[in-house]
C-alpha cells in the first residue's frame, strides 16, 4: 500500500501521481504566496467543521480537542510569523493543515472528512470579504462625517456651480460637498447589499456533489455568522458572484473619490484657487521649486483604473466556466486582494485628507462674480413678472453681452442700462442679481439655499450616528 505521507512529492494528493510535478509548474499552479492572507479565516473555517463533525459523531471528542490544540499552536506561529510556508504544499489549506497533523497526528488527518478545498475556499473568500466590508463601511463612515464637518462650516459659503465646467449658477460650498456625501450614502448601501449575499455558508458542497456524512450545515453556518447556507451545492462551490458584485461596488466607491479628486486638483490649480490642500498630502516638484502637487487625489483617480480592472478580470475569470470548481478560480484572489488595498487606504487618506481642505471664498466669490452666474435669475424675475420665458431668456442674454463687452456684472451695468433690455425690470432687480438673493431663492427639498444646505447636514447627522447596520 503507498503511504501517502511518505511519498516522493509528499503534496496531500501525490499517491496518484508517478513523478513531482515541474518546479515552474509548481510556482504557476501555486496560491500560498498571496492566500496565505486568508490563514486565520481559514482556521475559524476548520474549528466550525471540526466541531460540527465531532458534534455528529463523525470524528471523536478527543480528535476535536486534538484539533483545536493544535490550530491554536499555528495560529500563533502564524501570528509571530514563526510558521514556515512551503511552496511544495500549494496553498494555505494544505500548508495549514499539513502542520496541524504534523503537530497532533491522526487527528489532524480526520479534519478534512467531509470537506473539500472547493468549499473551504469559498467559505474562506466569503468570511474575509465580510471583515473587509465592515472595516471599508467603517472608512466610508469617516469620510462622509469628514465631508459633514466641512459642509457645516461652508452651508453659506457661495460656489459657482458649474455644468460643462462653464459657470452656471451659485451654489453652496456646503451643498456641493453634500453631493458627495450622498454617493458614499450609496456606496455604503451598496457594500451592505452585497454582504448580505456573501454572508452564506458554502461548506458542505465538498467538491461539488456535497458528502455522504451525516453533517449539519446549519450548525457550522450558525458558528461562523452566516445568514444561512449555499442552497445548492454545484452552486456553492463555483460562483465568485459575491466578489464581483463587491468590486462592482469597490469601482463604484472609487468612481466618486475619482470625479472629487478631479475636482480638488482643479480648484487647488492657481488658475481657479478655491481651495488649498494640507501639505502632508502633497509634494514638491525635484525641479520647480514652487510646486506644490496634488499627488494624492491624483493617484486616488489613477487607481481607480486598476479597480475597474479587476471589476473586469473577475467577470472574465467566472463567464467561460463550466460546473462546477475550475482552478480558473484560484486567480479570484489577488483582484479581490488588491480590490481591497486600494479601495482601503484610498478611503482611509480621503477621511483625513478632507480635514485639511483649507477653503478660499473669495476666490469662490470671484469666479461667480466673472462668471454672470445670477443670469437665470433676472430671466426668471422677469418671467414672474409676465414676460414668457423664452423672451426673457434673450432679453438677460442681450445684458450679458453688453456687460461683457464692458468687463463688467450684470448689477454693475445699473438699473438703467438693465431697462433697455426689458422695462419689466425694477428696483427690486439688483437684489435678484446678488448672490445671496439667489441661493436664498432655492430653497426646496434638495436645493442650496442655506437653510435647505443646513437642513440636509443635520439629517445626514442623524443618520450617520444612528449607527451601523452591518454586524459581523
Ligand atoms: N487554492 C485553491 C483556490 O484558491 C483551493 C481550491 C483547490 N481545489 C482544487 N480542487 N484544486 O481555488
């Protein structure tokens, strides 16, 4: 009989085999290099199917107490990073359980009755990717109380608002941070709903038809958190939809931080000058001595390519796979991997780097004033005062031409001047022009008047400290 422990190659499945496998064959086919970081998940993974087996009377009290010793031994080792990972054992299942049995014996041979890598992978997957959610709603959370804090202070504090990059009409700073704070309430709604469906138990599939033991799926799902089980055990093994709809989200969350980053590197441009960044979130130039760059939200609209990218590659990686496991899907984990790094420390940054915003209203004040951003204004004061809206569309058009050809703004040109364009127009006009006058004017559900601007932060307040609804 071959013993499988002592064989040539000794991996957990050479007994079949009548030569080792080639060495690059080996590093190609091999995952423990980058999913050595789901050790700890897998562990929990191994305690709640050990528990479960011997709760069944699949394995026996005195196995599981072996098990449970000896996990706790490589969770330590792994821990003080004493644990010695191998190549010749593949990946993190096998290298784990490899030391387990060579630290308890037979017990630690019995772990894997029952059980396939195919399940233990995705049940692994599926436990990180939920940690993961939880601390990047925790990120998101930061920043958006970040973006409430700014807004606060700049409720009333006067912006062009532009639509294709032209000025258009006044808005608030507050309000204009306030549309980001939405797309994060979104992000965040997003993550939940996608946790919610990565929060099922796919062990028990085994390697795709499930087992013939007497095991009880519910029992190891109630132990790890999950919401329930993978109905279907073909189903459970196989799909990685969980993960793209979790990089559909990351893309999602790095599309917002991307069009702000675009928006600070242009207001923070000496051109426009709205706003200056702290510099710890900025560098010099090696031959300008007088540049100070934007490097951080560059880079944060820089990386968001690389996400999209694997939103991609994951939706390659799964759309040409039969039922049920294909190695195909052992490359779901460094996207997923780097999905996470990126979307983490973007948000982590973009939480502090908001803080440091330094606001220049004059600037602000300046651009609207160039910029005849109270013309829909005067058109719509002349429109309540009877004049059909598309004349008084051309008569305020008319006035913006020949106060540009006088470099000066529509209120500059006088009550007089303003008369020979409509004689509807009457003291009351100037007031319509002025800033203040028009922002004040908006003041509906979801407009930037002020008090609506004030309004719309202090229930976003109470939102945010209602809590978390997600829960591990
Ligand atoms: N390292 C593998 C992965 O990440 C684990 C599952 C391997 N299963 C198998 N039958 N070769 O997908």
């Amino acid at each position: 009989m071959t013993d499988h422990s002592n064989d040539s190659s000794g991996k957990a499945w050479s007994g079949r085999f009548s030569e080792p496998v080639a060495e690059l064959v080996k590093r190609y086919t091999a995952s423990v290099p980058f999913d050595r970081r789901l050790a700890f998940h897998d562990i929990r993974g191994s305690l709640a199917h050990a528990r479960m087996l011997a709760k069944q009377g699949i394995i026996g009290k005195d196995d599981l107490a072996a098990i449970e010793r000896g996990m706790a031994a490589v969770k330590l080792e792994i821990e003080t990073e004493e644990f010695q990972w191998s190549l010749d054992d593949e990946d993190v299942h096998l290298n784990i359980e490899k030391r387990l049995t060579a630290l308890v014996g037979d017990a630690g041979k019995r772990l894997h009755t029952g059980r396939s890598r195919n399940d233990q992978v995705a049940t692994d997957i599926r436990l990180w990717l939920r940690e993961e959610i939880d601390g990047l709603d925790v990120l998101l959370r930061a920043y958006q109380a970040a973006l409430l804090d700014l807004a606060e202070q700049h409720a009333a504090t006067p912006m062009p608002g532009f639509t294709h990059l032209q000025v258009a009409q006044p808005v608030t700073f507050g309000h204009h941070l306030m549309a980001y704070f939405e797309m994060a309430a979104r992000d965040r709604e997003r993550l939940a709903d996608c946790r919610k469906r990565a929060n099922r138990l796919p062990l028990g599939a085994a390697a795709l038809a499930g087992t013939s033991y007497p095991i009880d799926r519910a029992f190891v799902a109630r132990e790890l958190g999950f919401d329930g089980v993978c109905a279907n055990s073909l189903d459970a093994v196989s799909d990685r939809d969980f993960a793209i709809e979790f990089a559909a989200a990351a893309a999602l969350i790095m599309t917002h931080v991307s069009r702000f980053s675009e928006e600070l590197i242009l207001w923070m441009s000496p051109r426009i000058g709205f706003i200056d960044l702290a510099d710890r979130f900025c560098t010099g130039s090696s031959i300008m001595p007088q540049k100070k760059n934007p490097d951080v939200p560059e880079l944060a609209r820089g990386k968001s390519g690389r996400v999209f990218g694997h939103l991609m590659g994951l939706l390659t990686l799964m759309k040409g796979q039969p039922l049920a496991y294909n190695k195909d899907n052992q490359e779901d984990k460094e996207p997923l991997f780097d999905t996470v790094d990126t979307v983490r420390d973007t948000l982590a940054i973009f939480a502090d780097l908001v803080g440091g915003i330094r606001v220049r209203p004059d600037a602000m004040r300046a651009a609207l004033r160039q910029g005849y951003a109270t013309a829909t204004d005067l058109a719509d004061y002349l429109v309540k005062k009877g004049l059909p809206f598309r004349d008084a569309h051309e008569a305020v058009a008319l006035a913006v031409r020949a106060a540009e050809e006088k470099g000066c703004d529509l209120a500059e040109l006088g009550l007089d001047a303003l008369r020979r364009f409509s004689p509807l127009v009457g003291e009351d006009a100037l007031s319509v022009l002025s800033v203040e006058g028009s922002l004040a004017s908006r003041a509906h559900l979801g407009g930037t008047a002020p008090e609506q601007v004030r309004a719309a932060i202090a229930k976003a307040r109470q939102t945010l400290s209602r809590g978390d609804l997600l829960q591990s």
